[in-house]
C-alpha cells in the first residue's frame, strides 16, 4: 500500500487513540485505549476487540510473514478481556472507568501453526502513546460475577494476561465492599511476568480479607513458588489461605488463561461419559473435592467458570 493508502485505511478504519502503554518488560504491557465512541454498559470480566491493519509494521524478530496485496489492506482484530488497574495513587479507583479501557497483552512471536504467523500483538507491541487503533464497539461475555453473592468466597485462577479479567472483578468485589474472603492465584513463567504484581501486594495491605498469590513456573524466588496452579490444589496449600477447607456450597472459583490449567472435560459420544484432558486441569481436580463447573450446552451454570484464552 502507498502511504496514500495507508493514511486513508487508518482514517476510514481507527476509531480509538492510545492514551497510556506502561510495558513490565518489552513483551508484556497494559495498554489504555480511549475509543471515539462511548463505552457501553458492560460488567466486570468482559471482553471486546481491538484491531490493527495488516498493513501497519510488525516488532522485529516475530515469525516472518509473507502477505499477500490484498491481505495487505485488511484488518486483523482479536477479543481481549477487559483488565482493571484497581488502584489510582494508592487508593481504590472510586468509578469505573467511562472514557477508557485497559487491556493486558502479551507478546506473541511465533504461532502455533508455522502456516499462521501471529498477527496481531506484533503490531499491537510497536504502538505508541497518542497512535490510532480499531476498537470494537460491543462488550460481551458470560465469564462475570453475575451469580456470586456477598457473603461467597471468591477464588481467581489464571494465568499469564488471563488474570486481566479477575483484576475488573477483584475491583468490583472492592468496590461494591465483599467482606468475604478474595483469593487471587496467578502463575507466569518469570517473576517479571507479574506486571500488576505491585498493585496486589497493596492491595493486601489494604484489604484483610484479600490474598495475592504469584507463582511462577520457571524460577524461584522469596515472592513466588516454583509450582502450577493444580499443585497449589492438590497439596492442600490453597485450603490453607482459606482456612484450612475448600467450601463447594459456599466459593466460586474463577479459571481464566491456558487451557491445559483449566482443563474443560469433554463427553464421549460413544459412552456418554465426560472424560478430562491429560495432564490434568483444575476442573477434574475441583470436581473430585465436590465443585461443578458451568455447561454451557446444558445452560448450567455452577461454581467452576472459565474463560480460555487459546
């Protein structure tokens, strides 16, 4: 495409202006996005889209992709949970946020298929502040806290950017005064990958009935254990933050980020069983002490929910 072109398309297909990037490191970063449009009502673990066009520049050493003329002027979009800073200079965010979203996003070099090369956070990573972007206009998403009451503990199970969506309903369990018990686990490779990190040790700080626990998967360090998510389960460790028992009739435990973590069951057609993916998950664990996760083809909802995030 000529610059001509290029201006054109980004006049015609933006709709939204960078007004923050705060990166932890170069391949992790919490974006604000102001749209030109006013935000819908939505509620807290909800996503939208945001869309670059193929024709903008791409963050060096990613997989090399060839396009094709006409890909060129095309526009790539991806859903991304809504995130939350919680926090505004060391208080509680009073309001949520009307005129901004925030979004908590990765870097993808290399895509699992060598066909497809990932094409959107590569250019979403050579974004500056006051730089234009497609944001969509519709907010969606059944993974909320519609169906958790005040007195119910709350359990966040991510990992990586998946803890975006539980940072938006941790700030609206704070907001609206939970006194129940909050437990945060998020697991990431490095300690560096915890880009909020310092926004949940204050908030512990802040709120006695809130707990932050980091995990990290590939180092060790005084802040973090080297374990995953269905270690902190099975070794009883997660019943201890709580007392010392997981109460089914009472929690409901939220599972966002790699699928392998939440580990969805399937049925067998043929035997009509469900029958959960190896290694094992979360679900299959949680089950076993008594839990039931959502369905959604049943429309039953239950004290599992999940969101995966590939």
């Amino acid at each position: 495409m000529s610059p001509e072109e290029v201006t054109e398309a980004r006049a015609r297909r933006y709709n939204g202006t960078v007004i923050s990037i705060r990166k932890p490191h170069p391949e992790l970063m919490i974006l604000r996005v102001q749209p030109d449009f006013s935000i819908m009502p939505h509620r807290a673990g909800q996503y939208c889209t945001l869309g670059l066009g193929n024709w903008e520049p791409r963050f060096p050493g990613c997989q090399e992709e060839n396009l094709s003329e006409s890909d060129e002027a095309k526009l790539v979009r991806r859903a991304y949970s809504l995130s939350h800073s919680i926090l505004e200079n060391g208080e509680l965010i009073k309001e949520p946020h009307t005129k901004s979203l925030e979004f908590y996003i990765t870097l993808v070099r290399e895509g699992s298929n060598p066909q497809k090369p990932p094409a959107l956070t590569p250019r979403l990573f050579m974004l500056r502040e006051g730089e234009r972007l497609n944001v969509g206009e519709r907010i969606t998403g059944h993974y909320t806290l519609e169906f958790t009451k005040p007195e119910d503990t709350i359990i966040f199970l991510g990992t990586g950017t998946g803890e975006a969506p539980h940072n938006y309903m941790i700030w609206e369990l704070l907001h609206k005064g939970h006194s129940a018990p909050i437990v945060h686990v998020n697991c990431v490779r490095y300690k560096k990958d915890l880009g909020y990190l310092d926004i949940h040790n204050e908030l512990m700080k802040k709120f006695r009935n809130y707990t932050y626990v980091p995990l990290t998967t590939r180092e060790n360090s005084q802040s973090s254990k080297k374990f995953y998510i269905q270690d902190l389960i099975r070794t009883g460790q997660l019943a201890e933050l709580l007392g010392g028992k997981l109460e089914p009739e009472r929690t409901h435990v939220y599972l966002c980020g790699n699928p392998s973590m939440i580990g969805v069951p399937i049925k067998n057609p043929q035997t009509n069983q469900k029958e959960y993916p190896k290694p094992q998950g979360v679900i299959e664990i949680l089950e076993g002490l008594g839990f039931q996760s959502d369905n959604s083809a049943a429309k039953n909802r239950g004290n599992i929910h999940f969101e995966e995030y590939w």
